[in-house]
C-alpha cells in the first residue's frame, strides 16, 4: 500500500514537471516572439525616421553626414564627396581638391613622399621645387610639408616651412614646388647640403619633408 501511494506520488511529480518545462517553453517561446517583434519594430522607426529626416532636410545632407562618420580618411570617401557635391558654380578641379581636404588624414612613416629636391628661382623669389615618390601600396599622397633649413658658421640654424597639394599614386612620383618668400637668394650663396650624419652641421643647407597626409586605397 505503501509502495503504490509513493508510486503514485513519483508519477503525480512527472506530470507536474512536465507541465512547469512545457509552461516555461511556451513562455520562452513567447518571449522571443516578442523580441523579434521589438527588433522589426525598432527597425521599421529607424527607416522611417530617415525617411521623414530625407524629406525635411534632403537626402544629399544625409549622404554628406554619413560618409564622412564612414568613409574618414579614404579615397572612397572623396569619391562619394564629389559625387553629391555638384554645382554649376564651382568646377570640378575646386570641388575635388575640397573633397580631398575634407577627407585627408595625416599619414605616419617615410615612405609616402621620398625624392630630391633644391632652390629654384631668382635672388628675390626663390621655391623650393622636385619630385617625390610615393613607395606605399595602400595610400595616395595628397598633401606636404616642406622645411629648408640654412645654417651659418656658428651653426646656428634659420627655418623657412611652406605646405602645398600634391597628388602621388600608390608605388607614384609626381612633382612639387613651393615658395618660400622669405628666403633671400643671396643666403644661399656658395653653400652646400648639410651631410647626413652630420651632428653639428654649419654653413649648409638641409631640407627635409616634416608632414605628410593622404587618403587610403
């Protein structure tokens, strides 16, 4: 008598917990109804909400602002910027070198713009002009700073920096020059360049590229 009242007693307990996993699968099962709903839901906003946001304000300010949270620092960003960013008043080389501004970051290393270059001009308007190569795969140059440094006897050294837009294709070369309108031509009278390894440079000249930026491929 016994042993069938706890029989029954094992049984009544399966079924109960039967009931309780299939309860809480049921409920689960809702649960996740509802999430996938909310989700659907929230999605729907969001496209509307872009929809109503293009129709205020218009699509091309839209394009604008999520390129440039997206595509910072990449061709593909001044591609997308040229683009939506016609007009009959600019030409496109203004609209171009705007896209390129906007969009250019500044790039670490030495190899985006490697080469030669030296004075040129006369004894009142001297630039500073050469050819510089780009010996990086993944990024175009598009954008220079130049310092030319003249040291005297004593070793005393005067800079004269100048910037300038360049364009250098990935493993490219392409020329620049940039005027340096307070260096005087006569300063530079029967001097040589500084040697490289030179600690204590004097009566020479050095230059050097100081900054670089550009846009990845």
């Amino acid at each position: 008598m016994v042993s069938t009242s706890i029989g029954q007693w094992k049984f009544n307990l399966t079924i109960r917990l039967l009931k309780y996993q299939r309860a809480a699968s049921v409920a689960t099962q809702q649960l996740g109804d509802r999430t996938e709903e909310a989700l659907v839901k929230n999605y729907l906003i969001g496209v509307l909400a872009c929809l109503v946001a293009a129709l205020v304000i218009g699509v091309k300010p839209i394009q604008k602002t999520l390129n440039e949270a997206i595509n910072q620092g990449t061709l593909k960003g001044v591609e997308n910027c040229i683009s939506y960013s016609h007009s009959d008043l600019l030409s496109p080389e203004a609209i171009r070198a705007t896209c390129v501004s906007t969009f250019q970051k500044r790039l670490h290393g030495h190899d985006h713009a490697v080469g030669r270059a030296g004075p040129r001009g006369e004894t009142r308007s001297i630039s500073w002009a050469g050819e510089l190569e780009n010996k990086t795969p993944d990024h175009v140059t598009t954008w220079i700073g130049v310092t030319v440094g003249i040291f005297d006897a004593d070793g005393n050294e005067k800079e004269f920096t100048a910037e300038t837009r360049i364009w250098i294709d990935p493993l490219g070369k392409a020329e620049f020059r940039v005027d340096l309108p307070d260096l005087d031509g006569n300063q530079l009278d029967n001097l040589e360049f500084c040697e490289l390894d030179d600690a204590a440079p004097h009566d020479c000249i050095r230059w050097g590229i100081t900054d670089v930026k550009g846009l990845s491929v």
